[in-house]
C-alpha cells in the first residue's frame, strides 16, 4: 500500500514548484533584456539610396552639393505646387548650381497618373521631361477625370512640338508601364507614403514646406568656404 505523503513534504513539493515558476520567469526576463539592449546597440540601417533614374530627369548641375530628391503624382495638386516652388527657386539655385532636383514618380493616385507618368517617360526619350513634366501640372484638374487620357497626352506632346509619331507609339505599347510600377515599389521601399516627399542630401521631408523653410535648409547644406 503506498504511504501518503506528509503535509510537509507537499509544502516543500509546492515550495519547490513556486521556486521553478520563479526561477523560469526571471530567465525569461533576462532573455527578453538581453535582446532589447543588443536591438538598442544595433546601429540603425541607412536609408537606401533612391533609385537610378535617367539623366533626362535630373534637373541642375550634376555636380551640385545639394540634391533633391522629389517624388510625385502628376494628379496631386500638392506635388503642382512643389513644381511652381521649384520654379519659383530655380534662377537662385538650380541655374546657379547649388542645387539639383531629381524627379522620381510614384503614380499612386490612380490610372491616370501612370498613364501621365509614362507619357513623362515618353517625352523624356526626346529630351522633354521637364517641358513635359511642366506642361502636365500646368493642365492639371480632378483627379482621374480625363484630363490625363491618353488622348489629351498626345494632344499635349503636339502642343510642345515633339515628335509625335515617336511618341504616341511609345505611349500606345506601354514602353514605360513597368519602368512606372517599379518606380513606385521602389518609392515604398524609401518610406514614401503620399506625395510631395523629398529626401534633400538624405534628410527626408514629407509634405510641402513653405518656400523659405525650404530654401533655407538647401542653404544650410552649402559648402562652408
């Protein structure tokens, strides 16, 4: 016949128990700061450098100190105003060669933003991005409502006299529809969630700020002489 057990040898059973809960516990919690203070010595990754793009949508001297990285919808009537800002600031900065601005399209609006971002794409293989780019934002209505149908895009390449044999048919087979959905994957790797966004010299700015703010952070980013 098996001997009950003692009351004091079930203390000691639920002693030993509790001591293991406890111990198990504290070992938990030591691995869990352990890991949180290798996660807070981790160096923080840089952000990725933006994608290449052709030299067509480089606006400024290669060479200038201060780059600026702009990603935009040609429907946003946000990224409409960041265009007349950059033109606005283009004879003390660009055209002096402080300042270089990078366009990235990130056609997130809907079709008629990647069809007007391809259309861009079109124009820039005659050398016209900018012209184009410009000419799109100066047109610019609602949003998906027809005034970036592939007819009035070509009907915009006839207005700024380009090619527009070549250029209907690079809008017409899609030529720059993947390079368009790769930009804007690519954009989405960078953080970009809505436009305008810049990174000037890596610093990233989401939204529009005012002229003056803007233009003094490119001058705080001169080279001190």
């Amino acid at each position: 016949m098996t001997k009950p057990i003692s009351r004091k040898a079930r203390a000691q059973k639920k002693n030993n128990s509790s001591l293991w809960i406890i111990g198990g516990v504290a070992a938990a919690a030591i691995i869990v700061l352990i890991l949180v203070l290798l996660n807070l010595n981790t160096p923080t990754p840089p952000p990725t450098p933006p994608a290449a793009v052709s030299v067509g949508r480089v606006l400024g001297s290669a060479d200038a100190p201060v780059t600026i990285d702009l990603y935009s919808d040609f429907q946003c009537p946000f990224c409409r105003r960041a265009d007349q800002m950059i033109r606005q600031i283009a004879p003390a900065y660009i055209d002096t060669g402080k300042a270089k601005v990078v366009y990235h399209n990130f056609a997130f609006i809907g079709p008629e933003s990647e069809w007007a971002a391809q259309a861009a794409e079109c124009a820039n293989d005659q050398g016209k991005f900018w012209e184009y780019a410009n000419y799109l934002f100066d047109h610019q209505t609602a949003e998906n409502v027809g005034a970036f149908s592939q007819a009035n895009l070509k009907q915009f390449a006839a207005d700024l006299k380009l090619d527009t044999a070549a250029f209907n048919a690079c809008l017409d087979s899609g030529k720059h529809a993947s390079l368009i959905q790769q930009e804007k994957t690519d954009a989405r790797t960078r953080n970009i969630r809505s436009t305008p966004s810049f990174y000037v010299n890596g610093r990233f700015i989401e939204g529009l700020l005012p002229t003056a703010q803007f233009t003094a952070l490119i001058d705080s980013l001169q080279p001190q002489p």
